[in-house]
C-alpha cells in the first residue's frame, strides 16, 4: 500500500486556488498499470457558492421542492437552459425600446438579459461599445423593478445570477436594486411572502447573504411573524438566520425558536429536523445535557441508527447535523452510542459518508467511550475511502478522526497513520492548505498524541506564514495546540529541528489554574491541603503547575529543594516532609489526579492528552504518582485531613 502511496501523480486544479471557504477534499482513484495497481490523488477543493456545504445543492432542492417551505424556485437553471429567439438585430432594437419607450415593460426587460443570460450576446462588450444607452437601459431597469411581479422578480434574479454579476459593477447595482425592493416588499407581507422573498436574495447572494443590510431586516421580521410560523417556517427561519454573524445575532430569539421547535417536532421529518438543528448550532446556541430536546434528539437518531441500511446525503446531513447538537451537549446515552454502533457495523463504503463517520466517531470520543471492534472498522471504512474512485473526504474530516483516535488511544494498524500522512503531505504541495492550516496542526497534534511524527509535515506547519494564520479567535486553539505539538517534538523527536515563530501570548486561548480547578473539582480539594502544608512550613514546597508548557492539564508538583535551610522546631509536618525528601532527593515529583474528565469511560486508562502528558513528564525525568479523585473525595472534609493524605501520599513515592 506504502509503496503504491509513493508513486502519486498529482493533478493541479485549473481555476487555482479559491481563498473564500475553500475547503479541501481528497479523492483517490486507483486505476491498473501493467500488474501493479497504482493510487492517483486528485486534491478537490469545494465551491466557494451557495450550492456546497452545509447550504448545498441538494438541501436547497429539497427546501424549494417540499410544498410544506416557502420558497421562490423549485429550482435553479444553468446557462444551458436559458433559450432566446432574440438575435443580434432584434436585441438593439430591445435596447432602444426600452431606453425610449414611454411604457415600462418588465417582460422587455427579462426577454433581453435572457439574451444575455443564452450567451448568444455579451452584456460586457456592449456595456462597453454602447455605453451611452445601456446607462439609459439601467436606468429604465432600476424603474422597472418596482413594477415586476414577483414571479417577474425571481426570474430576474436567477438571470442576473447565471450572468455571474459580481464581476460588472452594472450588473452588481441591478441585484442591489433587486434585494433593496425584496426587503421593501417584505416588510408588508405575512410570514410566507416573506420567506419568498429572502429565497430571492438567496438566489443572488448565496452563504454571503448576511453581508447586505437588508438581511438584518428580514431578521426582524421573522422576529415579528414567529408566532404565526408553520413547523417548516420554524425550519427556514431557523436556518435562514444561521447565516448571520453570531454577535449580531439575538440569542433570546434564537431559544424562542427552539422552544417553539420543540412544540412541534411531531410535524417535522428527519430531515426537516436536522437542517432546523443545524442552522441552531450554526447559530453557536448549546443546549444543556439535560434539556428535553436533546433527549428527545438522541432518541431520534437511535432510532434512525436501528431502523436503516443506508443514508442518503440530505439523511447524513439530518444525521451529522444531530450528532453536533449532541456532542456539543456533552449528553452520554449508552443506548445511542449502541445503536450507532451496530448501524456502523453493518455500514459498507457505499454506505456511509466520510463526514458521518468523522462526527460519529467525535461522538464516541466526547462521551470518552473506546469501542475496539467499532474504532477498527471505522478505520477500514477510512482506508476504503481513501482508496474508492467515487469517494471523495475532506482533510477536515480526516483531521476529525484523527483527533478521536487519539483521544481514546486508537493507533490502528501499522501503515494506518502513514498513509494519512501521505495524503497530507500531498495537499500541502499541491497548496491546497494555505488557507486552512489548522486542519494541518490539528491532525499533526493529534498525530503527536500517539507518538507519530512525520518530520516532512512537522517542518511544513511551522512555517512562519502558518503559523501567522492560526492567530485569532477562531483559529487559537489550534495555535495553542501547535506550541504544545512544539514541547512534545523537542522531547520526543529533538531531531527534527524546528523553532515556532515569535508567538504573543495574547494570541493564545487563556487557561488558568483556577480555571483548572473550577473544571477539576478534585484538584481544589487537593489544594485545599497543600495549602495548609504551605502554611505549616512556611515556604511553598507545593505547587499546582502545568508541567508540560502548553498542554493544560495540571499537576500538584512537590519541591524538596525549598526545604533546605528550615529549620523544623519540633514542626511535625516539617519533618514528615524532610522525611519524605530523603526518600525523593532531587527528583522531580508530582501527583496526578484520575477523574471522570481524564480517564475513559468505564477503564482506568487515561485520555489521549493525558496520555501524551505523562509520556513527555517521564522522558524529562518526572515521577508521577497517580490519585483516583474518590480517594480525594474520602478526605476532603478538612484541610488537615486532606494535608495528612497528601503527606501519607508523598511517603509512598517509589524512586
């Protein structure tokens, strides 16, 4: 397989690279050569347009064909299916017609950028040889759309998008008057007129909808007609807003909504709810684990999980979209993860989507749950997919998997994270990760974590230009686990000789030792007494401390050496503490709390980061005790009770 990896043919994109969401995907396709059989790469970067992602093509067929939604278009010509009887002759007298006429008809209007729209004439080059009158012919535009039906609208908006309008700044003031008298007309029309007219914006103006003023009016009306909504308005409000910028969103709003959602699940479909889901976690709202309708969430996608073979795209969107509600609940159902499971053990290639596997692994791996049987298979699934000539996965769902093998320990099989570097190693030459590097340091870390290092990728991601781009809030904890990825190459692999560029602190996400203890409760109990310990020798011999720079999963660490020069004055701790020096001498010692939030569940074996922690704290020399938070919990009742387990604690060290 290794060997086949090696000898890559690559195949550049002819468009080049497209900087505005642009996200990388990966598509393998094997093809005979004599009697070998050869892997070629194709590195497939999706459309920056309102047909992909998470608003595809496929989601708003289904939106605009399913009578229950409001919408404007069944669905959305192409060039080719624009048909004009106007020639070159008749489409100069259109111009003079409408420019001069002293009756404005939209249906001049429409049968002559149809014209444009069939390419049998081009609207640049007469923008530019009959300058004089195509600005008398915008003119008479601008006063016609006012008067267009909205059936006559719509249809003027799908010609203008299929003219691409955003390279002409003639066209670019057409759509702008189109979407000014949209949010005009919807001000004074009920709810289901109103979604008819957003659905002509999103004609124009796709993902990027949020940009234009009148997207904040629309908001406000959804706000003013939600208690008259339909179940399917619930959903298209839903996820209409989930374009908006998430500070410019109202999050009050946003929970009436779901409340209202919840009243009326019973009239939704699978995947109705899944696109409502999606646009709620689009909207950065997270549900409580306790609330009603992630409960009720999870029981839907168990019993999706029981009752099919396979998914259909718009089904893994619905399936995905659940799975994110769920996850970012951090709600464990043991039942769901067992339906998944078997759904996932009777899944084939043809089955199952590269981002279905990616989150549902996620999900295993949030809930700190590490299934054999299922992990292996999965990772199957990833090799079959990586290898299917009508496959296709993203680096961001191979960065996905790779984080949620290594948070609960998976190395998989010997050439497994090989192969994933290859792949990699191939989308940085081809470029096609310039402008998503944290898919490249996320899945090195994660490599990292199970003590793979692949020194071509290492030296790559810290490049000063990669790691300029992880600057900034989205992408800062990606920069934070860089730093960490750097600690661990200095310790493990101190070969491959790479520096990190100068790095502000501020750039990184801020995690304190309070901050620590508020997430560990364990932790603040067992400082409780190394206070008291500190008070009683009055030096501080111990210390909460991260001791691996950048992987923020503190220790209690004890200092023997601050104890020189104390004099112990009859002082019992004192001496227990001298008494337990002689035993340690120099070394460096600390104590390591196991709790639910480090270990998995149901094992006494460790999560991936805590793993990596103290792989690195031995190589540097540490010894490491490790606590079982019930053991802390039996003394917690005091600080001198606590402080005397601490020092019954350090007496057992082993050197």
């Amino acid at each position: 397989m290794l060997r086949a990896l090696s000898r890559v043919i690559l195949q550049p994109k002819k468009a080049g690279l497209v900087k505005c969401r642009t996200e990388v995907q990966i598509c393998l396709r094997a093809f005979p050569e004599k009697s070998l059989c050869q892997s070629f790469y194709s590195v497939i970067p999706q459309k920056n347009a309102a047909e992909e992602s998470l608003f595809s093509k496929k989601l708003l067929e289904y939106i605009r064909g399913n009578a229950e939604y409001a919408a404007s278009v069944k669905s959305l010509p192409d060039r080719s299916n624009f048909n004009s009887t106007v020639n070159a002759l008749k489409g100069h007298q259109l111009h003079l017609v409408i420019a001069h006429s002293s009756e404005l008809k939209p249906n001049f209007i429409l049968e002559l950028f149809t014209h444009y729209a069939s390419e049998k004439q081009n609207i640049t080059q007469d923008i530019i040889s009959k300058k004089g009158l195509m600005s008398m012919v915008k003119e008479r535009v601008f006063q016609a759309i006012p008067l267009m039906t909205q059936n006559e609208l719509r249809k003027f908006a799908v010609i203008i998008r299929n003219l691409k309008f955003e390279r002409s700044r003639y066209l670019i003031d057409i759509a702008g008057r189109i979407v000014q008298e949209c949010g005009q007309r919807a001000a004074e029309v009920a709810l289901e007129q109103c979604l008819h007219f957003f659905d002509i914006m999103l004609i124009l103006h796709g993902n990027n909808i949020y940009r234009k003023k009148q997207f904040d009016i629309f908001i406000s009306l959804f706000e003013y007609h939600t208690a008259t909504a339909t179940p399917h308005q619930l959903v298209q409000i839903l996820h209409y807003i989930s374009f908006a910028k998430k500070n410019r969103l109202s999050r009050e709003y946003v929970h009436v909504l779901i409340a209202k959602l919840e009243e009326v699940l019973e009239h939704l479909s699978f995947i109705d709810y899944g696109i409502a889901l999606n646009g709620m976690f689009k909207c950065n709202v997270k549900l409580d684990k306790s609330s009603s309708l992630i409960k009720k969430t999870a029981k839907w996608l168990q019993v999706k999980a029981e009752q099919s073979e396979r998914l259909s795209d718009l089904e893994s969107f619905a399936f995905v979209a659940m799975v994110k509600v769920i996850r970012a609940a951090k709600y464990y159902d043991k039942d769901l993860l067992s339906s998944i499971g078997t759904f996932i053990m009777k899944s084939t290639v043809d089955t199952l989507q590269p981002e279905v596997i990616a989150h549902t692994l996620a999900l295993y791996a949030n809930s700190q749950v590490y299934d054999l049987e299922i992990f292996t298979k999965v990772e199957s699934l990833v090799l079959q997919h990586l290898t299917n000539p009508t496959q296709t996965i993203r680096v961001k769902d191979i960065s996905r998997i790779l984080w949620s093998f290594s948070h609960v320990g998976h190395k998989g099989s010997d050439c497994f994270l090989d192969i994933i570097a290859n792949v990699l190693i191939r989308s940085v030459h081809m470029g096609k990760l310039e402008f998503y590097p944290e898919h490249l340091s996320g899945s090195l870390f994660s490599m990292a974590v199970l003590g793979h290092y692949p020194k071509e990728l290492i030296k790559e991601v810290f490049q000063p230009q990669k790691v300029e781009k992880l600057k900034g809030y989205q992408r800062s904890k990606q920069l934070s686990r860089l730093m960490a990825l750097h600690q661990a190459v200095k310790i493990e692999v101190p070969e491959v000789n790479v520096a990190i560029p100068e790095t502000h602190m501020n750039d990184l996400p801020k995690r304190t030792l309070s901050d620590e203890m508020l997430y560990r409760p364990a932790l603040a109990h067992l400082m409780k007494g190394a206070i008291y310990i500190n008070k009683s020798v009055g030096t501080s011999v111990l210390e909460l401390k991260f001791p691996i720079l950048f992987i923020n999963h503190a220790n209690l660490v004890f200092y023997p050496q601050r104890l020189n020069n104390l004099n112990d004055n009859g002082n019992f701790v004192l001496n227990q503490l001298t008494n337990c020096k002689a035993i340690i001498g120099e070394k460096r010692v600390a104590i390591e709390i196991l709790d639910s939030k480090s270990l998995l569940n149901g094992s006494m074996d460790v999560i991936g980061i805590v793993k990596m922690k103290l792989r690195l704290m031995s190589q540097c020399g540490w010894v490491v005790h490790k606590l079982h938070e019930n053991d802390i919990s039996r003394f917690s009742s005091d600080e001198h009770t606590m402080g005397a387990f601490i020092l019954d604690t350090l007496s057992k060290f082993k050197m």
